[in-house]
DNA sequence: CTAAAAAAGCGTAACAGCTCAACTTTCTGA
DNA sequence: TCAGAAAGTTGAGCTGTTACGCTTTTTTAG
C-alpha cells in the first residue's frame, strides 16, 4: 500500500472518529461539517470527498459487506427452514455480533435511535439490498425475479431490524415481526 | 370567514398550484422555492411560512384525514373480515376513488413516482397514522396499545401503497402484499 | 532520467433549502 | 377611535453540498 493511499485513508479516519467524537458529544444537528472538517484539519470540500453521500455518511464508516450475507443465508439454509426463519436467524446473529465485537457499539447504536436523518439513513443502506435479496427469494421459490410478493418480503424483512430499533426487548420484537411474515395475522377480534 | 383568512388560503394556493405547474412543467429537482415564490409574488420567507415541511410539502397540499377512515376500516369491518383484509379493501378503494376524482390525478401520481423525494415523503405521509393504526389493531385483538406485532402490521400495511408504486400492475401488486400479510409467506423451494 | 501529462487533494466561492429577527399590515375590543 | 395583539411578510444569514480552478503527487513517454 503507498504512501498516498495510507494518508488518504488516515484522514478518512480522522474524519470518521471526529465526527462520532462531536456527535455523541453534542448532538448531531448541533455539530456542523464545517467544524467537523476543522477538527480533522481539512476543509469542507475534502471532508465531501471521502464522504461524498454526506453528513450522515461519516457516522457508518464501516461497509461490510451484507449483501452477500443475506443472498446466502436464503440460498444455503439447511432444509426444512423457510425464507423468513432463515433471514431472521441472519439479522439476530448479525446484530449480536456486532454488539459483542466493539464495545463502542452501544454509543452507536443510540446516537442513531436518537436522530431521525441517521435512522433514515439507516433504513436506506439496508433497503440497498432489497433488489438482489428479493431476486435470490425469488429465485428460490421459482418465481419471476421482479415477482412482487418477492419483493414485499424483502422488503418487510430488510425494514425488521430498523423498525424494532426503540422497543423495550428488540430481540423479542423481532421475533414477532418474523411471525407476522412468517405465519401472517393470526390476531382475532377481543371479547 | 374574514377577508384575511380568504387572501391567506389564496396565498397558499398561489404557491401550490404554481408548484405543480413548474415542477411537471420542468421536473421537481429543476425548480427552485425562490422562482415558485416569485410566481406567486411572495417571499421565499413567506412560502416556508404557509408550507412549514418544506418544498415537498407543497405537492401534498389537500392532506384529507386518513387517519380516521384507516381506525374506521379495523374497527367497523364485517364479521368474519380480517384486519389485513379490512386494511387492503380500505387502500384499493381509496385509491381509484382518487384517480376517478381528479383528471389531474395522474399528473400528480407520475410526478410522486419520478421523484425520490416525494415518494419518500408520500411514504412519511403514510407512515404518520402508524401509532393510530397499530393502537387500534392491538385495540381490537385485546393486546398492549405498544405491542411489537400490531406496529409492525400497521407498518407494513401503511408501507404497502408506496411500495406498490411502479409495479405493471399495482393493484395485484397489492394483493400478493396483503397475502404476504394475512397468510405469511408460502413459497416453497423450487424443484 | 526527465519532462509532460494525467490524477488526486485542496480551498474559494457559490447555490440549494431553510430559519431568524425585525418590520408592516390587519384585526380586536374597550 | 385607537392602542396593541396577532398574523403576514421580508431581507439577511445559516447549513449542507457542489462546481471550478489551483497545487501537488503519481504515472507515463521519449
């Protein structure tokens, strides 16, 4: 690796641990680009450069790859579980790790369920993957790869992890949510 | 109603139809608020002052209340009728009834559909009865008013016009939607 | 090896949507 | 009638974001 590629990626470095550093800080709507290129010693238009999606950019940093994961998890699930059992399974050990692995998680974690442009953003990187997860579902099942009920499972489960986000027990609700996709509304009338 | 009220709502509607007009005319993106509030002869200031959500907001002027007929179709559905199947009959005739409406109507709905951004906001639109909906849902079936499964239902419920946008044809669309919902998913792997 | 040219980082200035403090106009009621 | 409250309007300015040009580094050609 070259002695460029080493510096652009330490300022892009800089620029991401700033930014978590004055956001958790201070807030994230009380912290502008401006300040957050200063603290890095760069300018504006270079902190645009690394981050060219914006703001909300610089606090997910990290872009593993899931898209893989998931289109996996469909195709190679041992026989006998469903679509919606297997993504659930995925999405639990995904998150679980992810909590175990950097102890700064935590702090991530509620800096994004406090702000709702960085839940947005959230909800959007996952719906990335909405097209390829609903093709592998598709595929799957022998169904026309734009084949609309598809789409709307992907779609559903790629939204389950966000919209869980905030409940008192998430694992629990996603279960519920996984319920629904998995067996539909099994509710009847009260009284 | 007083001569102040009545130059109000002409203000507001100068800036709405003048909205629609450039922006079909020339395309969302390419319109500025400044040049929308110099057709209609107000300040920029002014027009943020009558459309608080900002620029998108000017495309949803009439905001009719959904939020009552969406509780109304859980709660005063037919014996034997689910929620699912309440909700889905509810969106369908919403839906044509607007498009028999208003010849415009399409205008409008191609517009939403070409823009990122007023699908997104048509999609937040939607999604500000979640709490009602979900409450009335858990109502019904006798749980928690916050019960994750009711908010998911009502979630996704909301979710699924927007999501059916764009499909060749959307009112099947709809249905594989509320199949998915009211019967979970029942694909099977292929060969 | 060196000169040129291609690429990449960087800052200035600007434009987008949006807000704030102040000024005018219109309505209210004693 | 006429203060003053309420509502409407405005120009200046803030924040995220981008286009343009300048400088520096890397690659390439002779």
């Amino acid at each position: 690796m070259g002695r460029r590629e080493r510096k652009k990626a330490a300022t892009r470095q800089a620029l991401a641990d700033a930014a978590l550093r004055l956001f958790t800080e201070r807030g994230y709507d009380e912290v502008g680009v401006r300040e957050i290129a200063d603290a890095a010693d760069v300018s504006a238009t270079t902190l645009f450069k690394h981050f060219p999606d914006g703001k909300e950019a610089l606090v997910f940093d990290q872009d593993v790859d899931r898209e893989a994961a998931l289109v996996a998890a469909v195709r190679e699930r041992p026989t006998g579980q469903s679509v919606p059992q297997a993504l659930h399974r995925m999405l639990l050990g995904e998150h679980s790790r992810r909590v175990h692995a950097d102890p700064r998680f935590d702090d991530f974690l509620r800096l994004i369920d406090t702000t709702p442009a960085l839940r947005e953003y959230a909800r959007r990187m996952w719906l990335r993957h909405e097209y390829a997860l609903a093709a592998a579902i598709a595929d799957d099942a022998g169904l026309p790869a734009d084949d609309p009920g598809c789409r709307a499972l992907a779609h559903f489960a790629l939204e389950a992890p966000v919209l869980v986000r905030g409940s008192r027990d998430p694992d629990t609700a996603l279960d519920r949510v996984f319920d629904l996709l998995g067996n539909g509304w099994t509710g009847t009338r009260a009284d």
